[in-house]
C-alpha cells in the first residue's frame, strides 16, 4: 500500500526521496549472468513476450509517433472557419473512415477514433457525461450537428459490439474492435434519442437558407447516420424491413454522385493519431488509413444485409440450405451481413427463423430429403444422436458465413462429424438418416476439397489427385442420389398401384379402405414425392457436373503428362520427404474416413498411369485424339445441363422436371451457374490449345503448367494453362 | 541489498526512466544478460500525462536508470532475510 | 565471396545483435528483442547463421535462419521455421536454401514429424524456395499479416505421424 501511495504522488518535478536508484546494482548483477540466460518468473511463458511492445523502437513505441502542432493543439471548442463546409468535410470522412473499418477491415483507432471528436465524445461518455453537447464551440453546426453525427457512429460501434460478442467472426481477422480502453458504449443513450439528435439536426439544417452544395451533403450524412443506428433493429426485433437499408442505398449513390464536385478537407488536425499517442495503447503505432473516396461500401454493407434479410422468406428446408449454400460463395459478404445471417437464422430464442425448434428444422431436412416423415431411431440412442445432428447442422449453417478462408477449415472439421454421425446412424440402421447424412458428408468433401482451388492451395503438380479424387467423391454422390431416386420412385409407384389395386376390386369394405388410403397418399405425400423427385433430379444433375469437369480435368492432366510437361510429384527430388509422404499429408483430412474409403496412393499412381498415354506408342495420335473428342462431348453434355438447371430457376422451379429450390436466390444462383459454365467453356478452348501447342513442339522441355483462374469463372476448376518456362538465371 | 539477486527483483515494479522526461513504471518480469527488461501493466508517464502500455520490453540502452521505492526494497530485503533465516 | 554457414554462438552478444539488425532490415513485422530471445535463448542450437569470410567483415551474418521444435498437441513434434533473412547483395546464391536445408536437417535428426512455417500469399520467392523442398499448402489464413495480406502455412511431412490427423493419432496413444 505505502508503495502505491508514492507511486501515486510520484512526478518528475517531486523529490525522489522515496526511491533507491537500483541501475549500477541491475548493471552489476547482469554483467555475472552467462550470455544466454535470461531471468524471469517461472510461470511466465516467454512466448508472450513476442506480443511486447518496445520502447524506443518506433515500429512498437506509440510515443515515438510524431504528431505537426496543428494535431498537437487541435482545440474541439473551436468553430473553425466556415462551419458548415468544414463540419461537412469532418462528417464526410468520419462516415468513410466508416467504411474503412467494416468494409476494409482496417482498426478503430486509425479510423473512427482517429477523429478527435470521436475521441472526445467518448471520453466524455466514460466520465458520465452522456448528453451533449460533447464540445462547446459556441455554433450549432459544430455543437449539435456534428455531436449528433458522432454520437450516431459511436451508436453504430455498439451495434458492432454487440455483433462481434456474439462470437461468430474472428476479432483482428474479420473485424477490428480496439477501442483503446474508452470502450463507453454502454453509457450511450438508447436509440430514440440517438435518433431524435439526428432528427433534430436534420431539421435545424432546415431552417439554413444556404443553397449551397455543402448543405445537402452534410444532410445526406445525417440521413446516412440514422440509417446506421437503424441496423440494429435486423437484430433486436428480427426487423425484416429494409427501408432504412433501401435509405441508405439512395443516399448513398446521391453522395457519389456530388462528391466529385465538392471540395472537403476537415479541419487539419481534426484526424489524426493523436489516440494513439496519448491515450492507454497496448498496440503498436499505425498510420491512419487513407479512407476510401466513396460511399460504395454503405451500398455493398445494405446490399448484403438485404440478400441476409431475404432468407425470412424460407418456407422449406430446401430453400434454407440453397441459400446457405450460395448467399456467401460468390463474393464475401460485407462483415456485418456474415455476423447477422447466423444470429437472425438461429434465434435467442433457440428457434430457427422463429418458425422451428432445432431438432424440428433438422427433421425437415430429412423429410424434404426423403419424402418420408422421419420416426425416431429406433435405439435408445435415437433422441441423443438427433440433438447431435442438428447441432451439427446447425454448426454446417453458421460456416457459411464463415471469412472465405474460414469457410474451408471449418469444412475440415465438419467432415469429421458427418462421419462420425454417419456411422452412428448406421449402427442403428435408420435408412433415411443414413442417406441424407451421407449426403451431406459428400458435399462437404467435395466443397473442402474445390475450394482449396478457389485459395490456391494446391500446386499444379497436385490437380491430377485432387480431381480425381474428387471424382471419385462426386462417382459416389451420384451412386447414393441414385438410390435414394429409386427408393422415391418405388413410393410413387406404390402409391399409383393402389390405384389399379382398386379398380379391380369389387366394391366393398376392402376397395373403400384402399380407397381411402390412396386419397390420403395422393392428398399427402403425393407432392412432397414429386417435389423430391425433382430435387433429387437437380442434385444428380449437379453431381454429375461436378463428376464431369473433375473427369475433364484429369483428361486435360493426363494429356500434358503425355507429353512430359508435368506429373503428379515435385519437378525436383527431395531430401527430407518423399512423394509418397506428401500425397498422404495432402489426403490427411480424409483419411480417417470411413465411406468412401480414401484410396491408397497407389490407387492414385495406377490411375494415373491409365490417364496417360505412352509417346513411343503408334497409336499415340489416334488415342490422343479420342481424348480430344471425349472432352468435347463432355463438356457439351455439362454445358446442357447447365442451361437446363438456369432456365429452371429462372422459371421459379415450374418445369415440372428439377426443382433446384432456389426461389429466394433466384439471381446468385443464375450467376453461379453461369459462371460455371463459362469455365467449362474455357477448359474447352484450353484442351485445343494444349494439343496444338505441343503436338507442334518437338521439344517440350520448355513448357509448364499454371492454375489459372477463368476470368469471371468459377475457381473451383481452375485452366491447367501451358506456360513457357523462363531461363533460369546463370 | 547487496544479498539481493536479480530474480528478487522479478515481480516488483520498477521505475524506469528513459530520455526526454519519460518514465516507465512496471512490474519486472524478464531481465536478459544485457540488462534488455520486460516489464508489464506499463504505466507511461510524461510530464503531467499517464497512460497504460501493457507489456513493455526496454532496452538497456534506452534505459537511463532504474529506481525502487525503498518500502519495496525493504521488503525484497526482509523476505530475503526471512527466508535465509528458515533456512540456517 | 566465400560463404561458412555455422550455428548461433548464443554466448556472442554481438551476433544477437546482428542477427537481430539483419531480420529488421528484412522483415516487415516489427520484431521487439523478446521476440529474439524467446527464439535464440530457448533453441540456440536452432538458428545457423551464414558469413562471408571473404568479406571486411568476416564474422557479422549476411544470413540467418531462425527455428524452434515444440511437442504439437502433444501428438507429434513440429519443427517450426521462425525467420529466415538473407542481406539483400547476397541473395541469388542460394544462401537462403543452404539455411533451410541446415535447419530442417537438424530438426530432422531432433526427430520432428513436420516443419511448418508461415509465409505471404505474395511472397512468391519465399513460396518457390520451400515448396521445392517439398512443402505443400495447408490453409490459408485471412488477412494474417500486419500489411493485411493473406499467409499460408507451409509443412513438409518428415514422418507418417505428420499425415495422420491428430484426433486419431490421440485415440492410438490411448490405446
């Protein structure tokens, strides 16, 4: 305790009387210890310390950061000149440097709290003081206006808080929260009267006669603000109203269309790192970002929270798992509408979308899947293992909006549980269970697997096993659709037997049942065995695309081994490992997998071998050429089946063949599908330049392979491009 | 003091002052052969100024002295004692 | 120009400090000393350098390579490859491979399963060297790195231990 006293009354100017100076003592002592020790406590890791700051290093001392006199001595009770441009101008930046933060991820303090008023509204939240004004310029633009704006993206912040505790991103990752312990946010008003501010300013910039652009800009932010206090309502009462989003947007674009004309430059001094500086800080210093010069990613973060909103519309499980499927998988969605999908979809309440418990939600997967109203599994093991399962359904939905990156590790760790599920379900042979998990188990492999394309995770060297493999993933997708096809089909038949079955009866107590049983069939199951008829059309038809360009890919791999200019190992030999090795860390993920057993790296080599074509052989032209029109055919078929699958969303599943249950992502879907297609085209074209190329080239020594990416295609199957080789450097 | 060792010193908190009218205060937990520190709960003070740092590593260059309120020292010392004394 | 790779002498303070200079200059995360020192003090005998005892300054590092193993949950023992620096007029002569190979044959031979290591999805140069030594894309991380790009991480299987998932290679210790 006396210790803290004088160290609490302890200042430069004081008498040091209290203190011992301890440095020669320190100096002496350490000049004995051996070189390499270092002395510590023994519970301290000293792995923490590499996350220490540094003093006198100016990459980790925020001291060191030097700040021009204008920062230095930026007065918040100043009106500086002409407050209404130079207040539009700290709002302006105040709402990019916004964006900044969400949309570029970069941190708080060199964005919005690189604003001193947001420092300074802050600070005075901590201290209790929470009505403003915050700062006492004397002019209402600054005092009131301004104060409004801040206090609403300060509101905004706590909404992203409130998001970030819920534990669905990656703080640093997908999301920046350091607040440099000025984390006030519970001290804000509510929202009415953060809204009412805004309002109020709104209305006080009406009674301006100024007719300058300025003025309307500076209302357009104000507009902007609300609308970002209104997120939150997505969230506190699961609000499916998007006309603060649709607000938003329309202001948005009125910005981008005047700032052009508008000179802004807030007031020099009034961002800066000043935070940084003075405030508690146990981060190394950073520039302030230079935020973005537009207003588009308020567009992009409204136009992903409204495509999230969209998914309040599902009436089926079906079109739940299509739009977790796809809402995430073209592009990233804007951090905010990833954090919002899971906590909207599975609710405090513990019910998805407010319509279903957990396990009544899991129970409409298998019935939409099977067109049979599940019972329980028989064992005792029944209630306990379906629990499981939907919480690991529900894990499946929370990783679809997962960072692109996430997306896939999560897939690593899930297929682990699908297996393990499928072998539960197995063991008390529950048939419907089976196939949907396996399903599922198979489109999770297979999505783990491509996405590694799409990351750029593998090597050209690797594109023969992983398509392969996946082919032989999707060769067993196909198989099991199929089954569950005819397990459908004979319910159907069942169903329209009774209906001979009665014909031919004499009238009587016996035809009246049947009849009756054949109504109530018609009546209620009829259409779901259609609807799944037609879904599990669909599925096939996509695995078999899947199974298509995989086959296409391992051709195009075969053909550039034929000539020499790639194989499926290291171009050079290795020291430490060995192929073998390498292709089994490679499969480590799967190989604990029950079904589909993971081939041994023979099976790979042997395949391989029958991809290839022997150059001395006669035949070598004749057999090249049967490749050549294989992959053609093939590519046309997967083109068919495209269009086939686009002109039936487009259609809103009326064609009475497929039912893909895309109703409520009608044009994602149409867009992915086209993409997909667009690759297919342009392995085509790739394959003819592959075999022109070499088949012209006597020594193909020169060449290589990149993965390539098709421009607006879809990455998944990347162009096994030829590249000639660079001269190595002498 | 003299019967003081360096991993004594681990644990109570330094004032460490540095160029410019900066003084570092913190609780000592590493201390290399150079005399580099690794203090922790830095509090950073500079003129009338105070603020929080977290896990601070000084180099002894930038170190101009170290000094320890004497109650601190008095107890470093008398534990030592006691603790010298159980033993004998 | 004639170069000696040998190991740290971690009783030299004077090649602490220039291994130190020489990874600043080259690194873009910023390193604090505590950083070094939980690398070289703990695993001294993991970090080589190279000298140019052709040169003026025939015992300072123009290259460096800094490595640490640890027990990886316990399952198997990864060798983990912390920094590796080659002054920038000595690169192109495969100084930077020679560390590696020094490194991972020692770590080899302290029986680690697998060397990981983390690297810039842009840094081509740095993703050439190792995946001709055999190294294959695990993951990649988001956003990993201070200057915002994404990293892979990097492993080179040395035992079978390294290509079985550690869940399973847990089950088997039990049994």
């Amino acid at each position: 305790m006396e210790v803290d006293r004088i160290l609490g009354s302890l200042s430069i100017t004081d008498d040091f009387d209290q203190l011992v100076d301890v440095t020669c003592f320190f100096d002496e002592l350490c000049s004995k210890l051996k070189p390499e020790t270092i002395v510590k406590d023994p519970r301290f890791d000293l792995f923490e310390g590499t996350h220490s700051l540094e003093a006198d290093n100016s990459k980790l001392d925020s001291s060191l950061i030097e700040l021009t006199d204008e920062e230095l001595e930026f007065d918040l009770n100043v009106a500086h000149e002409s407050p209404l441009s130079s207040v539009t101008a700290i709002a302006d930046r105040l709402l990019r440097c916004v964006i900044s933060w969400l949309n570029e991820y970069q941190t708080l303090p060199t964005t919005v709290l690189s604003c001193r008023y947001t420092e300074c509204l802050l600070s005075s939240l901590i201290k209790g003081t929470s009505s403003g004004p915050f700062w006492n310029t004397g002019d209402a633009l600054y005092d009131e206006v301004l104060g409004s704006c801040v206090l609403g993206v300060c509101y905004l912040a706590k909404f992203v808080h409130r998001l970030l505790s819920a534990g669905i991103v990656f703080e640093e990752e997908d999301l920046n929260f350091n607040s440099m312990r000025l984390n006030a946010f519970n001290n804000l008003p509510d929202q009415d009267v953060v809204i009412k501010s805004l309002i109020n300013s709104l209305q006080l910039l009406e009674t301006y006669s100024d007719e300058s652009l300025h003025l309307v800009m500076l209302k357009h932010t104000l507009k902007i603000t609300l609308c970002l206090v209104h997120l939150e309502d997505h969230l506190t009462n699961y609000s499916t109203e998007t006309m603060h989003l649709d607000e938003l947007i329309e202001n948005a674009n009125s910005v981008n269309s005047m700032l052009p004309q508008l000179q802004l430059s807030p007031p020099s001094g009034s961002f800066s790192t000043y935070i940084q500086k003075h405030r508690s800080n146990q981060f190394p210093p950073r520039q302030i970002t230079e935020p973005p010069t537009d207003y588009g990613g308020f567009i992009i973060l409204a136009e992903d929270i409204k495509t999230v909103l969209l998914v309040n519309e599902a009436k089926s499980a079906l079109e739940t798992y299509q739009f977790a499927n796809i809402f995430n998988k073209l592009k990233q969605r804007h951090v905010i509408a990833r954090i919002l999908f899971p906590l909207i979809f599975i609710r405090d309440d513990r019910t998805i979308l407010g319509k279903f418990s957990f396990t009544d939600f899991y129970s409409l997967h298998i019935k939409e899947f099977s067109a049979q109203t599940p019972s329980e599994p028989s064992s005792a093991l029944g209630g306990e293992l379906i629990q499981e399962s939907s919480n690991i359904l529900l894990e499946w939905y929370q990783n679809s909006s997962q960072n692109t990156c996430r997306y896939r590790q999560g897939f690593n760790r899930q297929l682990i549980l699908w297996d393990s599920l499928q072998a539960q379900f197995e063991s008390v042979s529950s048939k419907i269970y089976c196939f949907w998990t396996y399903f599922m188990k198979l489109s999770i492999m297979i999505e783990f697997s491509l996405k590694g394309f799409d990351l750029e995770i593998y090597k050209p060297f690797e594109a023969y096993s992983m398509f392969w493999y996946v082919y032989y993933l999707s060769s067993h997708l196909v198989d099991l659709l199929n089954e569950c096809q005819k397990e459908i089909e004979s319910n159907i038949s069942a169903i329209h037997s009774m209906n001979k079955k009665i014909k031919k009866l004499k009238a009587g107590e016996k035809k009246d049942q049947l009849r009756f049983k054949y109504r109530f069939a018609m009546d209620n199951e009829m259409d779901q065995l259609q609807t799944t008829k037609q879904f599990l059309n669909y599925l096939l038809k996509e695995a078999n695309i899947t199974k298509s360009l995989c086959l296409i890919e391992v051709f195009q791999f075969g053909i550039l081994k034929s000539f020499h200019v790639i194989d499926n190992k290291n171009d050079t030999p290795l020291k430490f490992s060995d192929e073998r090795l390498i292709h089994e860390l490679r499969f480590k993920p799967f190989n604990s997998i029950g079904v589909p057993e993971l081939p041994e790296h023979e099976a790979f080599q042997k395949s391989l071998k029958d991809f290839t074509i022997d150059r001395e052989e006669s035949s070598f032209d004749t057999r090249l050429k049967a490749l050549s029109s294989f992959i053609e055919e093939e590519v046309q078929n997967v083109n068919k089946s495209i269009d086939e699958i686009i002109s039936c969303i487009k259609a809103g599943d009326n064609n009475g063949v497929l039912v893909t249950g895309t109703g409520l992502v009608q044009e994602l879907s149409v867009e992915y599908y086209s993409k997909l297609k667009l690759t297919s085209k342009a392995i085509a074209i790739n394959s003819k330049v592959i075999m022109s190329t070499l088949k012209k080239d006597t020594d193909h020594k020169d060449y290589k392979v990149e993965l390539v990416h098709a421009t607006k295609g879809w990455n998944y199957y990347p162009i096994q491009t030829l590249r000639v080789k660079e001269n190595r450097r002498k | 003091m003299d019967a003081l060792k360096l991993s004594d010193f681990i644990g109570s908190t330094l004032i460490v002052s540095l160029a410019e009218d900066r003084i570092l205060i913190g609780s000592l937990v590493a201390v290399d052969a150079q005399m580099n520190l690794l203090l922790d709960h830095v509090e950073e003070r500079i003129g009338s100024g105070s603020r929080m740092m977290g896990l601070v590593s000084v180099p002894r260059r930038s170190v101009q002295s170290i000094k320890i309120t004497k109650p601190m020292l008095r107890d470093l010392a008398a534990n030592k004692f006691e603790l010298m004394g159980n033993i004998v | 120009m004639e170069i000696v790779y040998k190991p740290l002498d971690i009783r030299n303070e004077e090649q602490f400090a220039s291994i130190k200079k020489l990874i600043d200059a080259d690194l873009s995360e910023p390193y604090s000393i505590y950083v070094y020192r939980y690398f070289l003090n703990q695993w001294p005998e993991l970090t080589y350098i190279a000298v140019d005892v052709k040169s003026s300054t025939p015992s300072a590092p123009i290259g460096c390579i800094v490595c640490k193993t640890d027990p990886h949950r316990n399952v198997r023992q990864r060798g983990y490859i912390g920094m590796l620096a080659v002054e920038s007029t000595y690169r192109g002569h495969g100084i930077a491979k020679t560390l590696v190979e020094i490194a991972i044959d020692k770590m080899q031979r302290a029986h680690c399963d697998e060397i990981m290591l983390e690297t810039e999805v842009e840094n081509v140069a740095a993703l050439n060297l190792y995946e001709g030594m055999g190294f294959i894309r695990m993951k990649r991380m988001f956003r990993y790195y201070l200057n915002e790009g994404d990293a892979f991480k990097l492993i080179l299987p040395l035992t079978e231990r390294s290509c079985t998932r550690s869940t399973f290679l847990m089950h088997g210790q039990m049994a």
